[in-house]
C-alpha cells in the first residue's frame, strides 16, 4: 500500500481494518473493498472518511483511494434538560423550575490505538443533585 500517513492513528490500525484483497498488486474487487470500507467506518476514529476509486488507463490499473481525518480526540459537552408534567387539565407542560444537566467528556483514539474512555454525569434536578444523580463511564479496547 502507497500510504503517506500524518496524524495520531498508528499506521498498523488501518492496515488492520483493511481486508487483505485491498492492496498494491492484488487484484480488485468491490466486495473487498465494501469490506475495507466498512472496517475503516467502524473504527469510529475519523471524521468523514473519502472513498475513491478510479480507473489508471495508463497501465491498465484501478487506483483505490482512502482519504481520513481523525476525530477530535478530546471532547466534553454539557447539556441542560427539562422534565415534562401532566399540568392543568392534562396538558404536557414543561416544569421550568426543575432543570436538570448532562456533563459528558471523553477521549478518543488513545495513544493512536484506537481506544476511547467516555464518561457522563446526568443529574436529573440541577439544584438538589442528591436527587437523582447516574454516572457511566465507558473504555473501548479494540
């Protein structure tokens, strides 16, 4: 494989997510290569992947291109939410004096390996978060 690689994803993790039939000298197919593709997209590691396949009239050759870039690595996100009631007359109403509050941070592709460790803090009542609080922290090994 010509590859011309910059970023923190090891080399060898793509080279993993790549079906074997997917290299320089091997003769293509589309399944292979649906397959490559799907691999890539599992990996959940980048951004928008760009899949390119186009014929080399020069010598008779298809050339399969696979362009990638990372996803942000380092994320947190806050969210606020409010609860919805019964109210008068049976009319959904939205408890305003009752917010609650996601805290989600995680960190993905560790050491370019492709491991993630998410966590989250969910507080249902934002002013009494003795409560109801639930935590979930989430590592990815693959």
């Amino acid at each position: 494989m010509g590859n011309i690689c910059d970023g923190n994803t090891n080399i060898k993790i793509i080279q993993r997510a790549l079906a074997n039939e997917v290299a320089v000298g091997r003769v293509f197919t589309e399944r292979a290569y649906a397959q490559a593709r799907n691999n890539i997209l599992s990996l959940n590691i980048f951004s928008s992947p760009q899949f390119k396949v186009e014929p080399d009239d020069e010598n008779g050759s298809i050339t399969a291109e696979i362009l990638l870039q990372e996803k942000q690595r380092i994320w947190s996100d806050v969210k606020t939410d409010w609860n919805i009631y019964p109210g008068r007359f049976g009319i959904p109403t939205i408890d305003l004096l009752r917010p609650g509050a996601t805290i989600e941070c995680g960190h993905c592709n560790i050491k370019g390996l492709g491991r993630s460790l998410k966590g989250a803090m969910k507080v249902a009542y934002l002013f009494d978060p003795e409560d109801d609080i639930d935590f979930n922290f989430d590592y990815t090994h693959p």
